[in-house]
C-alpha cells in the first residue's frame, strides 16, 4: 500500500496498492481491494487518530516495535468527482490563472 498526502488538507491516502502483498486481499479480488480502498482517506490506526503521514508512520513504527500480529485501520472513502468537474474546474483555472493563457488547452466537457 502506497500512501500520499492531500496537499490541500494535509490527510492521507490511499494512492495505490500492489498486487500480491497482504493489503490487497482486503477483499474477495485484487480490482475490488483497488476499487474500494485506492483514494481513501486514513483516519484511524488501531485506535488511535491519524491526520498527517507523519502520524501514519509513527502508528505504524509503533506496532511494528510492539510486535503487533494484527491491528485496525479505518477508512474514509475519498469523494468521486466527476469528469464533468474536473474539466470545468481546470477550464476555469486556465482561464482565470495569469500566465496560463500561452498554450491554452480548453477541454470539452463531457455530455
């Protein structure tokens, strides 16, 4: 399991997870574990609250030393956006952002 940090809110997340490691047998197939855990937020650690990588890491330090054969990890799913979003966002912003006017790609928004 690759985690990364949100760079607006500072939370982690689930940015991808390998084929055969002990993460992706969350559930019954590889895809499913991807589709339901990629872009989830991690709010919890067995127990204890966790809202920076720097928390993650620490929790994750801390079983380890503990000897910890198993533990709880609480996720949030991250909210979807649609393509529709995503290209009236960036339209917006090549339009509104000074400096981004040379090279301009407007994208055509899905129907």
């Amino acid at each position: 399991m690759v985690l990364a940090t949100d760079e607006l809110n500072q939370p982690v997340y689930v940015k991808s997870i390998a084929a055969k490691k002990n993460d992706s047998k969350l559930f019954a197939t590889l895809p499913a574990t991807r589709s339901k855990i990629k872009g989830a937020f991690i709010v919890e650690i067995d127990g204890v609250p966790v809202f920076t990588k720097d928390d993650d890491i620490a929790s994750f330090s801390r079983l380890q030393d503990q000897g910890s054969g198993s533990f709880s990890i609480t996720f949030v799913p991250g909210r979807k956006i649609s393509s529709k979003i995503v290209c009236t966002s960036t339209n917006e912003y090549c339009l509104l952002a000074p400096g981004t006017l040379s090279g301009l790609t407007i994208f055509p928004l899905p129907r």
